[in-house]
C-alpha cells in the first residue's frame, strides 16, 4: 500500500506541476487584464474578493467529495471545470464574464487542496510531514518561479489582450494532459463523512487547530487587502512593464524554493511552531515595504519579502494535518480552509475601498492586519507546547 501511496504521491506533483505552470503564466495578470476590459477598482476588488469567497466555500465539498469520490475522480473532475474556464476567459469580451466563470477556474486550486493534503499525510509519517509538504512546495513554485516570466515575457510582446488568450488556450490544452496523467491514481476512497453533517464538521475541530485558524485568518485577511492590488501597483503606479512584474515574481518564488528544504528539516526534527511565527511576519513585512517602493530596487526587495513569507508553510500545513483527525484528515483539512476563506474573502472589498484613499494605504492596511495575526500566535505558541515542540 505504502508503494502505491508514494507512486500516486509522485504523479500528483507532476499533476500539479503541469497545472501550475499552466495557469501561473497569466493568473496573475488577471487584474490588469480586467483593467484593460473596462473594470473599475471596484470590479477588481469584486474578483479578489469572489475568488476568496469560491476559495472558501469549495473547501469543505471538495474534502468530502474527495473522500466520498476517490482522489482520482475528484481531481479529474476538478480540473475539467478549471479547463472550460480557461477557455471562457480567453474568448470573453467583457470583464464580468470573467467573474461568472471564475466559479470554473477555480475547480482544481480550491477542490483540489484537502485532497491534496490529505494524499501527502498518507504518503508520510508525522515525523517527516513538513518535509512532504515542502516537496510538494516545491513542485509548486517551480512554475510560479518560471511561468510568470514567460507570461510577462509574452504579455509585453505581443500586447495584454492577445497574449492573455494566447496563454489561456495553452493552459487549457496542458490541463488535459494533466487530465490524463490523473487518471492513473489508483488510491482506492477512504470511509465518506455523511453529507447532512458537512458544516458540523467545524465544530470539531481541535482546539489548537481553532487557535491556528484564528491566527491564519488575522494574518490572510491581511494578505486579501493587498494581494489582487499588487500586479496593478507595479504596473499603474510604478510604471513598470508586465516583463518586470514577471521578474519580480519569479525573485519571490526563487526565495521560497531555497527555503523549503532545509527549513523543513528543522521544523520536522525541532518543531514548526517558530517557523510558523516567522512566516506570519513576513505577512505584514511584505506589503509595508511594496506600499514604500517607488523604484525597481525598492521592489526587489519587497519581492524578496514575499518570497519569505513561505519561509514556514510546511510546517504550517504540517501542523494542520498533525491536529486534524486521523480518520477524517480531508474533511478536516476542508473544514478549516472554508472557515478561513468565509472570513477573509471580504478583505479585497476593504482594500478597494483603502485604494480610493490612497494606493499606500492599501499595503499598510495589510501589514496591521497580518502584524495582528502575527501576535496572537506568538502568543499561542507560548502557551502551547504542542505547537512549539517537535511532532510525534
């Protein structure tokens, strides 16, 4: 069993390789895109904050079906709708069909991650668990190093409208091959949780998950002010060229790759809970920086920022899988990020609305909520030993 495990563990990181380089080259220019299509800022703050909301919301089902389903079946369903995304965003002509088909695109990030965690928990023991994740990690931004490159590349090229549906279609016929890479799974389902109790789940979560959760929640409501404004700071208020934002992004993937590996190690062997904190202030560091960057070495720098605030995410999601429950790790694992997401998808609207004062203020809004975020678990891990000491 354990053989199939790690072989199914291997051909989801090359699922999710695929899928990512994909998708990356042109996710996040979305906003410019819609931008260019006529949206207002409150139309780009609408899309950051529909897609928190699909984010959350898909969380909790895609951990149930995932488990109901089998993970062969859940992903390759997941990434069909992602691919008739794809293509409605590269014909659409008017920027709120995008949003009406954001609920598509969003199939495999959002369904696809309890099942996801749930694979990598199965596949490693608890000693070793940050490590997984940090391999899976890795595979991840690989694509978020390079695609954003490519996409800035071609974007500047050959012009925001063209290239965007030039890199649209690729991504859809990627995500087919991805299709039928995934239809070699052979992990057969676990026991399904009844559906009638799909939100009761929350309510038993552990209590130091909850602490977490709240933690997390403080420090991505932060992160949601921000993060749909970045591409359109860079661009609109910087003046600088989509190629560059590419650049900037691939300095903050580039970051977080070094890190994973060795920070996972220790984390594994002496505890996550530090390496969590950390991250939690590279949260609020990032965007006070990026509110203060008036040139291209100042970006540099706060990209570099970005790059570590993935300094402790294995271990993060160590953490949650270590305190979800053993028997119901995907449905757990869905649990909370739907309670994360339902609490922080309103936060593009409040960035919005700190644009119109100022684009700065949008950034230091963020940074506050995450410095917020990033007390309270200090906090925590010094009450709970848990937290702070190495896994079991």
């Amino acid at each position: 069993m354990k053989l199939r495990l790690h072989r199914d563990l291997t051909i989801l990181l090359l699922a999710v390789f695929l899928i990512a380089t994909a998708e990356e080259s042109w996710w996040r220019f979305v906003p410019v895109y819609l931008r260019s299509l006529g949206a207002p800022i409150a139309g780009i703050a609408a899309y950051g904050a529909l897609s928190d909301f699909l984010d959350a919301v898909y969380q909790l089902p895609g951990g149930v079906f995932a488990a109901t389903a089998g993970y062969r079946r859940a992903l390759t369903a997941f990434n069909l709708l992602a691919v008739a995304g794809y293509v409605v965003f590269a014909v659409a002509t008017r920027w709120w069909v995008l949003l009406l088909a954001l609920p598509l695109i969003m199939s495999w990030r959002s369904f696809s991650l309890p099942a996801t965690f749930s694979m990598i928990a199965d596949a490693m023991p608890s000693g070793e668990r940050s490590l997984g994740f940090a391999y899976q990690s890795i595979v991840r931004r690989i694509p978020l190093a390079v695609a954003p490159v490519i996409g800035g590349i071609v974007l500047t090229a050959i012009g925001l409208a063209h290239g965007m549906r030039i890199l649209l279609f690729a991504g859809a016929a990627v995500g087919i091959c991805a299709v039928l890479l995934q239809m070699r799974y052979r992990l057969m389902p676990p026991q399904p949780p009844a559906l009638a109790r799909l939100f009761q789940e929350l309510t038993h979560l552990d209590r130091r998950l909850k602490q977490l959760l709240f933690a997390d929640i403080l420090v991505r409501f932060g992160q949601g002010i921000g993060e749909v404004f970045i591409v359109i700071y860079v661009i609109g208020v910087v003046r600088e060229p989509p190629s560059m934002f590419g650049w900037l992004v691939a300095i903050a993937m580039l970051t977080s790759l070094f890190l994973y590996i060795p920070v996972a190690r220790i984390a594994d062997r002496y505890g996550r809970g530090i390496w969590i904190a950390l991250t939690y202030a590279f949260f609020a560091l990032f965007p006070l920086v990026l509110g203060l960057a008036a040139s291209p070495w100042l970006l540099i720098v706060a990209f570099f920022l970005m790059g570590l605030r993935e300094i402790g995410e294995p271990a993060r999601k160590s953490l949650i899988v270590d305190l979800a429950r053993t028997d119901r790790q995907s449905v757990d694992v869905g649990a909370y990020y739907l309670a994360r997401g339902l609490a922080v998808f309103p936060a593009s609207f409040a960035g919005g609305a700190l644009w119109r004062i100022s684009p700065q203020a949008t950034f230091f809004g963020a940074a506050v909520l995450a410095a917020a975020g990033t007390v309270y678990f200090s906090a925590s891990l010094l009450r709970n030993a848990r937290i702070r000491s190495r896994p079991v």
